[in-house]
C-alpha cells in the first residue's frame, strides 16, 4: 500500500468510521458489559480512534470517572502511546444533560427550610454535648508525653476561621442528611454532586479578586479567574471517584457485606510488616524532598477543643475506649485486637483517631463530606510562607527578608514561641515555619533551613540589582523566583523519578522549552482526597527507620540515629556541623523500595515520648482513608483501566495469604494497603494505581494553575520573561544545596540529589563546579 493510500485509509478510519462506531453505540447498548448497576464495566472492542467525536476529550482513564458508571460509553482513544477513553463530562461522572434536568427540578422549598431548622437544631446539640465532655480530662491529650501528641503536633492547624468553617461544613451536610431522609435528594444525586441547587444553611464568606495580581495571593484565593476559591486554603480535598460513607454522606465505609471493616490496626499487622530493603538507586533525599512537597499542598485539618487542644477518644493513652458518653462526635478510634503481637504485651486497645473536619462548599450548596484542606492546595511553599496574612507577616523580617536564627554564624529558621516540640529543655531548639509542622521530623527541618536560606540568599541579590525597590517589592519577587525554583524541581527532578517515563509522558507532566501552553481554566487543581490519604503516603513506605549521619573529615560514619529520636526534637540542628552531615548522609544513603514494609519507626514507636510504644501510622493511614470515604482498592484499578481482584488468590501468594486472613471480599481492601502490593511501574518506584493518581494531581496542579511557572504572560499575571525563565529551569536541588549548606563538610555534592552518590555517573562534584548550574539572576535586574 503506497503512503498516500495508507494516509487516507486512516483519514476515513477516524474521522467516518470511529464517529460512526461510536453514534451507532451510544444507541445500541449490546456491547459487552460485567457486573452489575454501579460496577458494570465496559469492554472495548475496537481499536482506539485517533481524534475523539463529538467534542470528547482525549484524557488517561483516572482523568474520566464517567467511563466507569454504568450505561455511559466512552470510547477508548490513542493518547501519546497508551490508550485513553473519549471523556465528554470532564472530571465529572455526570453528564452536561443530567446537571440540567437536576437543574430543572427545584427542591421544594418545605424541605429546604425543615432542613435548615433541624440542621441548626442538631449542631447546636452536637456543639453542646462535646464542650461538655470536653471539660472532662480524659477527653483531651495535654499530656506532651503521649504518643497521641506527637501525632497532634503533625496534623494541628486550628484557628478560629478554620473552626467557624468547619461548622458551617457541619451544618451543611447536617442539612444534606435531611434532605435525604426526606427523600429531598436522591443517594444518585448526593454521589453524583448533582447539588448545586441545594441552598444550605451556611455560606462561606467568599474572597475579593482585584484586578489580576502579579503575586500569588498567600492564602491561595483567585488564582482561577471564575471559580476563586478553587486551591485556597481550608477548601475541601476534591476525589476521583464519589465517596463511600456507609450512610452516603458521612459514616464510615463498611464491608461489601454490610459488616464493620476489620480494624486498621489489624489489617496493619497482618499486611504491614518490618525489613530493610534498600532502594538501588534513589537515596533518602527522594524521600525527605517527598514528604516537603506533601506538607506544601496538603494538611488535613483535625477537629480538635475549640482552644485548639487534641481530642482523646482512647482512655489513659489507648488502654481502652472511652464510654459512649465521652465519646467526642469526631472520634474514630483504631481497635487492637487483644492478642496483637506487638500492642498485646501493653495492654493497649485502642489508638487515637481523630476525623477531619469538613469544609463547606463555595456556592453554599449542600452535600457529602468533603474533608478541609488546611494548606494551599499549590505548591507555593505555603510551608514555607505561610497561608494567612497574619503568619506571613510573624515570619517576615525587613529589607525582603525571612527572619532567621542566627546561632553563632549559621542561619537557622525563627525559633518559635509555641509548644511545637517534645523537649523544652535550657538549650533545646524548636523552630518556625509556615504550617507549624517544621519540625516533624529533623530532615525535613533541613529543607525548611535551606529553603530559608535560598530566599534570602536571592532577596539580597535582588535588592542590589534593583536598589530602587522597597522591601516589599524584594519580598515578592523573591518569593516568586523560589515558587518557580521550586516547582521546577518537582517536575523536571522528582517526578520523573517517581512515575516513570511513560507516566510523565502521557500526562504532560515534563517541563516544555520556554513557555508552557497548557494552562486550561476548567482544571481544578485542588487535591484529590485519594491522593492525600493513599497515593501519596507511598512515601511512608520508602523512609528508613535510621539515618545515618557521616562525618567526612573523620572518614567516617558519625552517628546512626533512630528516627522515631528525630521527630519533634530538633535541637541537633544547633551543632555546627549537623546541617553538612545529614546532606550529605541524605545523598549518600538509600531510601527503602515502595513496598508494604514499614518501618517500626512509624508503625509502633513513632512519637513514643519515653514510652516503650507509640503510634502505627500504617493504621493511621488505613483509616484516614476511611475517614475521608475513599473508595476500595479494586475500585480504582478499575478506573485506571486494570483488571480488578475478584479473588484473593490473584495476588502473590505471600499477599494473598495475609489478605485473606483480614478482609472478607477482594472488594474491601483498603486504597493505601492496596497500592503498596503493586509492582512498579516500568522505570518508576510506585506502581500504576498510585502512579495514576499521582500523576492525574501534579498535571492538575500544572494545567490549572495560572501561576504555574512555566505559563506565559497570556495568562498568567505573574509569569516570567524568557530569558528569567530559561534561568529558572538551570535549577536543581544539587544548587540549591551547594548554595545554602554551611560549607563545614559538604564541599561536593551529587548533580542528581535524589540519586545515590555511589551510583555511576553521580559521583559528588565540587559545588563550585559548572556540572551544577546556576540560576543568573542579573535576569531579574529590572530595566
Ligand atoms: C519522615 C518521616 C515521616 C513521618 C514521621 C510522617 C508522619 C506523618 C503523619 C503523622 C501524618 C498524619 C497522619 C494522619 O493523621 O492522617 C502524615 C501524613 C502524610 N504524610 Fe507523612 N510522614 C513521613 C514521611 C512522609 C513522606 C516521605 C511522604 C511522601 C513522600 C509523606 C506523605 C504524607 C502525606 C501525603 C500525608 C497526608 C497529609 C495530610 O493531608 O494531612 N510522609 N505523615
Ligand atoms: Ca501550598
């Protein structure tokens, strides 16, 4: 067959026959389907078209929810080597006609108003009874010795607007719950989010755009130019798939069978277990930059006492439950099974589990629980920066600058005042940062230091290339340049060593030459809540549970230190030559490979506080799944488009035997323990499930981001020239260390800093040296 004749069999393929195949299939229903009502699952049988018909978008499968409910056909397409489905309903599993016949049918306005009576009636109830049971000692975790503590200091991010906001959340869903025992709503329309309609009782106030600002606001606000509160801060996490509350707007998932789940700290112990397997290639420096960007862009925000206090649900530090009376409506406390092998010998019964707060929707309406977010959804560094006005304004100190310690020569973050460590012994440092969570553990606490001092490195710079600015200017203009810096080398170093070429690819996901056109207004950048309680805990998988701390000028290895002794107590940072050793002792030493291990750092000593116990944050994990709603594990294979598991012997058999031992049905198990049995990706550490949900949120983050900083001066307010942005794009992780270390030890650094300094290739290399680029900032000198 001659080129030319080739060219037109295909033109005729896809632009008559897949528009034919697939007009002839919306009406005829006969193609081959599985399972039943909401599981059905379609099987394609033609090759993927080429161009999708009827407007249909090209997208990876996780990107199109509607192709796995029952009755909607989306026909499989060619997507830069994979195959993806014709989604017509964008992220929505609802289709444009079935918004508008919802829209056509108005709630009756009897409904409404007994929905806001009884709504308000209960919250004042609910309010009342747990500020009574909070006056009793036993409800609340003061003691700083608890491990329960250690895990409130993590997630802690009160204050009032979060509070008033999470009572309104409260309110609205008390609303929907109405609603629906009235019949008002039906269960399709509350998981389909066909609610716009439904007024409810709380509005949250809503924030004013002026015109299109050049920074970044701090909170997160206007960035998309119709829907202004998409990203900000205290918004609810967005999902892949709708919920599963057992009683469809709120209460926790259970079995397939109707029974309760079995524990998460069973299903933890049989499933989660203790090793070393050392990553070949990707060093701890991977990890610790992992749980950076996390704190950036999600923290769930806990109900706690309204001063901001820890609830307890678990007596005496997890001996037993509490009674029912005392029992705050936020508690979702983990069971230990009596002959637990590790929490047996002490008696334990109970772990402290408290629910996250829900964050009421923009538009008012109401609806199934959505959980808050308490950081930007962005990555902005809002863990650097803060994201209010009034946190900013703590952490800035003049001429541009973020305030620092200056302990004897060496740049250290702010101390702060608050009660964010477990020692406040005479000399014990505890430190400031954005999100209050700097200190979690010491590693991280070295990111926070050099990312401090990277901004007042380039703040400096600039206010002497621009000696006319004021102190504002510099402050803003560098804080741009370390977004830019930073979103940088999430997309061109970290990601692709996480997901995988194919991955990058087929989302997008790869830094273009010059500007990028991708900025696309209908993306919602927030984050999913699979991807915050699942997909993104891999990393708990691939941290160690020692660093290893060298001392080059000995020749030597200096210290190993368990980390369950690093969290919380960073007053290590004040040795001199602490911040040198541990870079290089995070380039030099592996991560562990992402599989259902766990270190006993996190999953029975994390935060003991002096006890011979502490918490099991795989259990944590498992049922923060289960507080937020998402769905089971098989469930989001079959959105990715994988075969699900309709037998527990389809797993390995070392798998499958454990499963079996905790779950009743393949359909139950939990999203996090799920992915963690996966085998990686080709070229990536994690495998498809997690890859697929990751990826879907770094290309959200990407395309619905106006300030995203590769986007042009088109569309966003805040974008770069070319050649300032051709100077970002030098930036990598090995700079910005070389940079910022205090130069004691570390004189050489590898150029790839998630890579292991052993390996080939990476070998370390002066900073001075032009293997590792620098960014020129007389770019940034203004004309
Ligand atoms: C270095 C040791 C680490 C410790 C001690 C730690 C500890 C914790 C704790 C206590 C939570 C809160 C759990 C809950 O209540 O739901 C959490 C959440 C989380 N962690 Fe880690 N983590 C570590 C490393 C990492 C890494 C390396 C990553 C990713 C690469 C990561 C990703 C996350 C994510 C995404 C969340 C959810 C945040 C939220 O939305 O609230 N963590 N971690
Ligand atoms: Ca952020």
């Amino acid at each position: 067959m001659s080129l030319y004749n080739f060219i037109l069999r295909l033109f005729v393929y896809v632009v008559v026959v897949c528009p034919v195949i697939v007009f002839a299939h919306a009406h005829d229903k006969s193609y081959v389907t599985h399972g039943q009502g909401h599981n059905a699952h379609v099987h394609i049988k033609e090759p993927p078209c080429s161009t999708c018909p009827r407007h249909g978008h090209c997208v990876p499968k996780v990107q199109c929810p509607a192709h796995v409910r029952s009755g909607s056909y989306n026909p499989a397409c060619h997507l830069d080597g994979v195959v993806g489905v014709c989604c017509f309903t964008g992220r929505s599993h609802a289709t444009e006609s079935e918004h508008r016949s919802r829209a056509s049918t108005a709630i009756n306005i009897e409904d409404v108003k007994v929905s806001h009576r009884q709504s308000r009636l209960k919250l004042e109830d609910w309010v009342m009874t747990a500020a009574e049971q909070l006056q009793h000692s036993m409800m609340t975790v003061t003691n700083s010795t608890s491990p329960s503590f250690g895990h409130h200091l993590s997630v802690v991010s009160h204050d009032a607007r979060a509070a008033s906001l999470g009572r309104g959340g409260l309110l609205n869903l008390f609303a929907a719950q109405e609603l629906k025992a009235r019949q008002a709503i039906s269960e399709d329309d509350l998981l389909l989010g066909l609610t716009e309609n439904t007024d409810g009782p709380f509005c949250p106030p809503q924030p004013t755009c002026v015109a299109p600002n050049r920074y970044r606001s701090i909170g997160g606000e206007c960035n998309n130019p119709t829907s202004s509160t998409w990203g900000a801060v205290l918004t609810g996490y967005e999902r892949l798939l709708p919920p599963d509350y057992s009683d469809g707007t709120w209460a926790i998932r259970t079995a397939k069978s109707g029974a309760p789940l079995p524990s998460a700290r069973t299903v933890s112990s049989a499933l989660v277990l203790e090793g070393s397997h050392p990553h070949p290639t990707h060093n701890l420096m991977f990890m610790q930059f992992g749980q950076f960007i996390a704190h950036d862009i999600s923290a769930g925000v806990i109900f706690t006492a309204d001063n901001g206090t820890a609830i307890s649900c678990c007596m005496n530090d997890g001996e037993d439950f509490l009674p029912p009376e005392l029992t705050h409506f936020a508690c979702a406390p983990i069971a230990i099974d009596a002959d637990d092998q590790f929490y047996g010998q002490f008696r334990r019964k109970c772990i402290n589990f408290v629910r996250t707060q829900i964050a009421p929707a923009h538009d008012c309406s109401v609806g199934y629980a959505k959980q808050m977010n308490g950081a930007t959804h962005y990555p902005d560094l809002s863990h650097l920066y803060g994201s209010t006005e009034e946190k900013l304004s703590s952490l800035r100190d003049a001429g541009g600058l973020l305030k620092v310690f200056n302990d004897y020569g060496r740049d250290l973050p702010p101390l702060t005042e608050r009660k964010e460590c477990l020692s406040a012994k005479e000399g014990a440092a505890c430190f400031e940062s954005g999100d209050n969570h700097g200190n979690q553990i010491i590693s991280l606490t070295v990111l926070h230091t050099i990312f401090t001092r990277e901004h007042n490195r380039v703040a400096r710079a600039l206010s002497a290339l621009n000696p006319t600015w004021d102190e504002d200017r510099v402050f803003w203009e560098t804080r741009r340049i370390l977004q830019a810096e930073f979103q940088h080398m999430i997309y061109n170093e970290w990601l692709p060593l996480l997901l995988g070429p194919q991955t990058i690819k087929t989302f997008a996901l790869s830094p273009s030459e010059g500007y990028s056109s991708s900025y696309d207004p209908q993306a919602n950048p927030s984050i999913s809540a699979e991807f915050s309680t699942a997909a993104m805990r891999f990393g708990h998988s691939v941290v160690d549970g020692r660093i290893t701390i060298p001392s080059p000028n000995m020749g030597g290895i200096y210290e190993t230190i368990s980390i369950q002794e690093l969290m919380f107590q960073p007053t290590r940072m004040r040795l001199r030559h602490f911040l040198d050793r541990l870079l290089i002792g995070l380039s030099t030493q592996p991560m562990q490979i992402v599989d259902p291990y766990v270190t006993e750092g996190l999953s029975r000593y994390m935060f003991h506080g002096g006890n011979p116990y502490g918490v099991d944050l795989a259990a944590i994990n498992i049922q923060r799944g289960r507080d937020h709603g998402v769905q089971s594990y098989n469930q989001y294979r079959k959105l990715i488009g994988l075969d699900i598991f309709t037998d527990f012997q389809q797993f390995p058999p070392n798998a499958a035997k454990r499963l079996i031992t905790v779950y009743e049905n393949p359909d139950d198990i939990d999203l996090w323990v799920g992915g963690l049995l996966e085998e990686p990706v080709e070229g990536a550490i994690i495998g498809p499930t997690f890859a697929n949900i990751i990826a879907d949120q770094f290309a959200r983050h990407k395309h619905g981001d106006r300030y995203f900083y590769e986007h042009g001066p088109d569309v966003n307010p805040g974008a770069f020239t070319p050649s300032q942005l051709e100077e970002i794009k030098k930036v990598t992780l090995a700079r910005l260390i070389c940079d910022n270390r205090d130069g004691i030890e570390l004189v050489s650094q590898p150029p790839q800093a998630f890579l292991r300094a052993d390996l080939p290739g990476n070998e370390p290399v002066p900073c001075d040296s032009t293997i590792i680029p620098s960014m020129d900032l007389s770019k940034f000198k203004e004309d």
